[in-house]
C-alpha cells in the first residue's frame, strides 16, 4: 500500500505543477476518504500549504466527526477554517416549492463545493477531490456537490482499498473501522443507504469491471439483489453528464494496477 501512497504523492505533485498551483484545499469532513487525501496533499504540498476547511452542519454533522477533523488538522500542522454551513443554508427553508429529503441532502453537499470553490478563487488553491471509485462508478454523489474538485486523487481506488490505505497509513481506528456516513442526514450510514458493506459491493463492482456476468457472481453466491442493484446503479450513473475537468483519474489507474501487482509479487 505504501507503494500506491507513493504513485498517488507523485501524480497529485505532477498534476499541480502542470496547473501551476502551489496551494490545495480541501473539505475535512472527519471521515475516512478526506483524512487519506489530506496526508497526500500534505506529502504532495507541504502542510502549510494545504487548508483543510471544515463545514459542519450544526445538528447534523455528528461531534465527533468535527473533532477528529479538528485533531487530524492539528496533527498534520496543516492550515484550518472551520465555518458551519447553517447559515447558508436558510433561506432554502423559503423557497415557494415542496422539498424532499434527497433534495435537502445534496443540497448540504453542494453548498460546501461551493464554500470550497469561493476559496479556491480566493487563494488560487487547487481543489482536492476525495470521492473513490466506488463513489464514482456508482454516482454516489454529485458534479456539483461530493463529486467537486481539480483532481479525485483517490478515484482509482475502491472504498475497500482506501479503508486499507489508511490503516497503512496509520490513521486512527475510529476512521479506519468505520462506520462509514456522508453525514447529509441524521444517524445516516452508507452501509444503510446502499444495503451492504463496501467489501461486498466493492467485490462486485470489481468483478463486473472485469465483464464477469450477473449471472456467474449470483452463481458463487452473491446476493441476486445488490448485484442488479448495483448494476442499476452504475448504469444509471453512466447515463449522467460526466465533467472530465472534474474527474481527472484516468492517468493514475495504470500506475495503481502496477504498484498493487508488485506488492502481491512481493508477498509471494
């Protein structure tokens, strides 16, 4: 794992050399992916020149995810700005439309992409993206919310890879172990929102990448439903508009596969 840590640091410092940025920010959520892709950019920029800004939702953000951002910022030395959303968020209570849950969910995501993008122009910081790739094949996001960002640095890995990245990496267990929430709704968890644990979703989403049929991954006893379901899903993300200035991963995916079959090698 400490190889791909290695692959990711170069490819984020290439790429911010390329786009002439000597700064990143990035939302610090106190959840897992935004802790790992804090210690790239710290490794790729040097800590005073990554801001970590936390955006709580006051009442639905949990308290202790506020404090392990806090206690992950300090312990990097890294820059930090705290600003609740709260405010920004009422006047959509006045809106002369009926609301639904799902509407008020991405709504909370997307006013923190815009916080993060009101400070990037500010400060000509470059805009660190934390979604993985399970997030992405299965649109669990927003372009312009969770999906936000110059470069997703952890777009090639799965969740079940980044868990394992960070416990290489040392991050502490109530990150790595989960669970595992975006924190747009109270008591929210992805294993709820998606019916099963990333292990299980990540292991079909990376059979179905390799074209290993439906059919075949129900006949070795995965779940017939969470299969069709996250075909569903994928397909229905592939449908979407896609923003490839927002999604650049394309270039690290090879370097990824390589590092992660040098290790195996290793080990055996």
């Amino acid at each position: 794992m400490h190889v791909i840590y290695s692959t990711l640091v170069q490819e984020l410092h290439s790429f911010a050399k390329a786009h002439q940025f000597e700064k990143a920010v990035l939302g610090l959520s106190g959840g897992l992916d935004s802790a790992v892709a804090l210690c790239i950019a710290i490794r790729a920029f040097g800590a005073k020149n990554v801001t970590a800004l936390i955006l709580p939702e006051m009442g639905t953000t949990p308290g202790d995810d506020i404090d392990h951002a806090k206690i992950l910022a300090e312990f990097f030395g890294c820059e930090v700005e705290y600003q609740p959303i709260n405010n920004f968020l009422v006047d959509f209570h006045f809106v002369p439309w009926d609301q639904n849950e799902e509407a008020a969910q991405n709504l909370r995501a997307r006013m923190r992409a815009t916080v993060l993008h009101h400070y990037s122009e500010v400060h000509n910081a470059m805009i660190i993206g934390t979604a993985n790739k399970s997030d992405l094949q299965l649109g669990f996001g927003q372009l312009d919310g969770a999906f936000t960002g110059h470069l997703h640095i952890l777009g090639d890995l799965y969740k079940s890879d980044v868990i394992d990245l960070a416990r290489a990496l040392n991050l502490p267990p109530e990150l790595v172990d989960g669970p595992y929430s975006r924190n747009l709704k109270f008591h929210q968890t992805d294993e709820e929102d998606l019916g099963a644990s990333w292990n299980k979703i990540d292991d079909i989403l990376q059979q179905l990448e390799d074209k290993v049929e439906p059919d075949a991954l129900i006949e070795k006893g995965m779940d017939a439903l969470l299969v069709h379901k996250l075909i569903r899903l994928v397909h229905e993300n592939e449908a979407l508009p896609k923003s490839v200035s927002t999604i650049h991963v394309g270039r690290i995916s090879e370097s990824i596969k390589n590092a992660q079959k040098a290790e195996a090698e290793s080990l055996s």
